[in-house]
C-alpha cells in the first residue's frame, strides 16, 4: 500500500523538538501507526495490542521501560495505562529520551496523561483522511461515492471495499471497544441506539427522546454518547453563544467522524441509494463539518467550531471562531445554487456587523456564485 502524506506531519515534528512525549490519538485504522512509523522510522516500535507483550510489561513495567529504547514508539497505549507513570520518571530522570504514544481511546489516554504526563506531552489527533490528501481522482468521484467511501486509508487505497470494510470496522472495533469501556450489556439496545444516532447527523441531540425510542434512561444516553465520542466515532457540536443568547437554543448537533461509517449505520448499501435518501442532506452537511475539524486537528489545534440557532429557526450551520472574529457557513447538498441559501447569512451579517469576516455557502453544484464554494474546495477556503 502506497503512503499517503499527512498534513499534519509538520505540526507533530515541531512538537517533537519540543516535548519529549508525542501523543497520536484518533479513530482505529485512521493511519497512526502507519504515521508515526513514517516520521519515526529510527525508533522502537512496539504494539501493546500484542497479548503477550502487554503482559510481560505488565508484570515488569520497570524493565520494559530500561530496556525498550532510548526512542519508543508505542501503539495502543491504552491498553495499558499505568505505563504512563513509568514514562513521567523516565523522560524526568533523562529529558533527552523520546516516546511517541498511539492510542484509539481518548477516554483512558486523556485521564493518565492529565495526571501523570502534565507539561511532558503534546496531543495531536489524527482523523481519516481528508479532501486535501486524496488524489484529484477520487476528490472528484460522485460526491454520493464519496459520501459513501468515507475516507479511511484502507478504502481509499482500494485495500478493501466500503462495502466490506465498514461492516467489518464495527464489529471488529465499535462493538468491541466500546463494550469494554462501559460494560454495555444489552447489545440490541446499543444498537438501536447508534443507529438512531446516525438518523440525527447534523441535527440536534435529544437525549430524552432518544431514551424513549431505545427504551433507556436519558443519563444512560448520555453515557452512551460520551463512549461514542470518547472512541472517535461520534462527536457533539455545542451551539454558539453570543450577546442574544436567550434566543438561542442550546442543544448540541451530532456529527460522525467518518461519513462511510455513517452511512453504514444509516443501511445504506450503494452509493446509488445515496442519490436520493432523505438523509442526504445531514450526511453532507456532516461531510462539511469533519473537514474543517479535520483542517483543525492537521495544524494541532482544537476544534474553534460551533453552529448558529435562534428559537425562531434562524440559523448556520457552522460557525468558525477566530479570536474574536468570526466565520459562518450554509451548508447545501443540492447541486442547484438558490438565492434562497444567503438568505440566514445576510441576517446574521445584519446581526453581528465587522464580527463576521467571512461568509459563505458550501453546495454540491458546479457553478459557482459570488460568496458560494463547492465542498471540495472548502478546506482550501483562507
């Protein structure tokens, strides 16, 4: 398999001439190992998805850490988390040793490092690829196959099939992982209820009604949603807040971290089906936001994005923070550009005057107005 250069290499090499602890976080089979093998070719590598390695550092982690190297890349850290503790002493007792950690749960990494790795590390999170890192070729399929693809490596490589992937992607990692983390009993409502997650991309979270259709409790949805989250499968998209904020709603959008998942989710079984499904708009409008989140994470930086909602249902559905400026998006799946797609950003321009720098519609369409982008050109957009 061919590599793909990452745009967030730059980011993670300055970090590394920096902090002697680099940690790669991200979905399973987003491309870490694979990364961090490019960039750190000269070092160690180990695996603790390997029983028996993870054992023997188990039992002796003191030896581990004396002997693995004085340049470690370790993957699937989260595995065993009281390594972090032994790494703090070693990077302490020699500020010249390096260890690259690699993990798929943000959940148990984001604990240990907090209490033990504290102005040691810097985390960078890598997402499946984006539109800037694929070929022309495939940024220029059918937007329904590439809703449909999604954009792991192992797809867009042709190594194995969305069809094929995907279903094997959440048995083998979804059902998996996240039952461990939260002990989830009852597999049949847990599906019930990552599948009426995926029927609400782009749309507000209810967690009471989803409680009530999946016949949980609301406090266990929420549980359920911060495992989804945790495990780079799902995400919440909180709502901005502004001087007017008792006009505004304040409930959370949900996002996917990857559309072909989404779809999957969704029983979508052809990029065909996609044409003309009634979620079509919510899968691209998800499409729209995980790429600037994407651009985000590639430069090491937090998500700086939020959405636009008044009660009386004015509304954008991105907004992109900048210090105290800021960037709002119409999101649009129609490949017909309408006059009517400005419409909420002239108002929010009225509302909030020299706040808003930029402006614009995101659509499928090939013409292209004033103030107006195809997708595929969104992360080149300032």
């Amino acid at each position: 398999m061919d590599y793909i250069p990452r745009k967030i290499t730059p980011a993670i090499e300055r970090g590394a001439k920096y902090f002697p602890v680099i940690v790669v976080t991200g979905p399973r089979q987003s491309g870490k190992s694979t990364l961090c093998r490019k960039i750190f070719e000269s070092y160690t590598q180990y695996n603790f998805e390997d029983v028996g390695l993870r054992e023997n550092v188990e039992n002796d982690p003191t030896a581990f850490i004396n002997n693995c190297g004085k340049y470690v890349v370790i993957d699937e850290v989260q595995h065993l988390p009281k390594i972090f503790s032994y790494i703090q002493i070693a990077v302490d007792e020699d500020p010249e040793r390096r260890f690259v950690l690699t993990g798929s749960s943000n959940f148990a990494l984001m604990e240990k490092i907090t209490q033990s790795l504290a102005g040691r590390a810097v985390l960078f999170t890598l997402l499946p690829l984006s539109l800037d890192e694929l070929s022309e070729t495939y940024v220029n399929s059918p937007t329904s196959t590439l809703l449909f693809n999604g954009f792991y490596p192992s797809v867009v490589t042709d190594a194995r099939p969305a069809d094929l992937f995907y279903p094997a992607y959440y048995s083998t990692y979804v059902e998996r992982d996240l039952r461990a983390l939260k002990n989830i009993s009852d597999l049949s409502q847990f599906q019930t209820f990552i599948r009426l997650v995926a029927a609400r991309a782009g749309c507000e979270f209810n967690a009471s009604m989803i409680a009530t259709e999946v016949g949980i409790s609301a406090p266990t949805v929420r549980a359920w949603m911060s495992i989804l989250e945790a495990s780079y499968i799902a995400f919440l998209l909180t709502p901005y807040y502004a001087n007017v904020n008792k006009r505004l709603t304040k409930t959370p959008k949900v996002y996917f971290y990857d559309t072909g998942l989404l779809t999957y989710l969704l029983d979508i079984e052809t990029p065909e089906q996609l044409n003309t499904h009634p979620l079509r708009g919510g899968i691209f409008e998800n499409l729209a936001v995980i790429e600037l989140l994407k651009q985000r994470f590639n430069n090491g930086k937090r998500s700086n994005l939020s959405y636009y909602r008044e009660n009386s249902g004015r509304e954008a559905d991105i907004v992109r923070v900048n210090a105290d400026k800021m960037d709002v998006f119409e999101v649009k799946s129609s490949q017909t550009w309408n006059k009517s797609f400005i419409k909420n950003l002239n108002y929010l321009k009225e509302l909030f005057g020299d706040k808003i720098s930029n402006s614009v519609v995101v659509y499928d369409g090939e013409t292209i107005p004033p103030a107006t982008i195809n997708i595929r050109q969104l992360t080149k957009l300032y």
